[in-house]
C-alpha cells in the first residue's frame, strides 16, 4: 500500500457543511493526487500536489480546494459540500519510476 | 484531448487466458498501467508500461502496447476465480504533473 493512509474512511455529511479528507504517506514522497471515482468514469483528478504548499487543479477541481503545509499530508476540503460531490475519493502518490500507488478510499455521502 | 476508452465487460473460464483492450488518444504519454480494483477496495497496481517499450511480462501478466494504434492490452494466464475484479486502464499525462487519466473499467467476469 506504499504507506498511505487516509481519513476518514467512511463520512455521512449534509449539504451545505464543509468537509475535510486526509491523506498521509509515510515515504516523503514529492508528488501527491487527490481523484474521485463515480459509477461510469473511472476516476478523475480533482487537485494535485508536486511540494510543499505547491498544488494545481485537476479536471474536476470546482468545489474543492486543498492544502499541503507537511511532505506528508495533503488535505482535500469542500468547503460547502454538495449532493455532486457524493463519492469515493481516492489519494495517490508517485513513486520512484513513475509508480502511482493508491490509498483505501474515502467514501463520502452528502445528504 | 484526453480519452482512455476500454470494453466494459468480459467474461472468462477458469484456467483460459483473459485479454482485456485499452485504447487512449494522447501521444505525449509516457507511461500506461493497469490497474485492479476488487469491491470496495482500492486500486491495486498491476503493472505498467514505458511509452517506448512493446511488451512487458511479470509473471502471469503480459501487457502489449501499440504505440502507433495507441492500444494496450493486458493479458492474464491461466485466469483464476480471484481475478475477479475491475481492471482500469490508464495513462499519465506528464504536463499536469503525471497526472493519470483513467478509462472507465473493464468489469472481468471468471466463471468456475
């Protein structure tokens, strides 16, 4: 699992209120994503992070925004979460030669 | 533009080999996987492929890549009962920081 965890795994939440997911690595790796996988589309970046406070948007990016203050973390927030936005939320790291290893998964409801 | 398309079910017999298909529109890219997700897990890397390369076998895995058809294809041997799973196709796209952009899954159905 190249050492990525994620929190929480589970999370039930209204429209309208705001959401934090983590992610963490234990390897210090440079490059960090944050994706969503819906029924139909595989998955699909939402931001990602090549440093230290260093992100870009993904495809999907609306909605979102994100924050990496440690090499370790990278923090995805919905800042007033929506119906939409219902999914499971998956973090990556690359590794050396380009590996891109996954962590478990968020699943996120939004009432 | 970006596109991954893959068939979106097969269904094999125990012990038969399993080819499933990818095809992907940007040229630039650099690397190509496959990757394996089995119910409410995450994804799994299977293995994956240098844009300059033809074939890659590891083990009972055999990925072809076509790089001027832009194919890929994932051949599994002697498939087994626990290859049940989705299979995605990807490729990274270096300009947004090897980012991976995902075909929609190809559902692997291995009956007994």
């Amino acid at each position: 699992d190249a050492g990525i965890t994620q929190s929480p795994r589970h999370k039930v939440t209204e429209t309208g209120t705001p959401v934090t997911l983590r992610c963490h690595q234990t390897e210090n790796h440079r490059y960090m994503y944050w994706y969503r996988q819906d029924p139909g589309h595989g998955l699909r970046l939402i931001h990602y992070s090549y440093g230290v406070k260093d992100t870009d948007k993904g495809e999907v990016s609306d909605g979102y925004s994100v924050s990496r203050s440690k090499t370790e973390d990278f923090l995805l927030t919905l800042e007033s979460a929506t119906s939409s936005q219902t999914s499971v939320y998956f973090c990556a790291i690359m590794a050396d030669y380009n590996e891109q290893f996954f962590g478990p998964g968020t699943r996120l409801t939004v009432l | 533009g970006e596109d991954v398309e893959q068939s979106l079910f097969l269904s094999v017999r125990e012990g038969d080999s399993s080819v499933i298909n990818c095809t992907y529109t940007d040229s630039s890219s650099t690397y190509l996987y496959w990757y394996k997700q089995e119910p409410g897990a995450g994804l799994q890397l299977l293995t994956y492929i240098f844009s300059n390369m033809d074939m890659k076998q590891d083990q009972r895995l055999t990925v072809l890549l076509n790089k001027k058809d832009k194919h890929l294809s994932l051949r599994i041997a002697d498939t087994q009962t626990g290859d049940s799973a989705i299979y995605f196709c990807a490729e990274s796209i270096e300009e947004y920081g090897n980012k991976l952009v995902f075909g929609a899954g190809t559902i692997l159905r291995v009956k007994s």
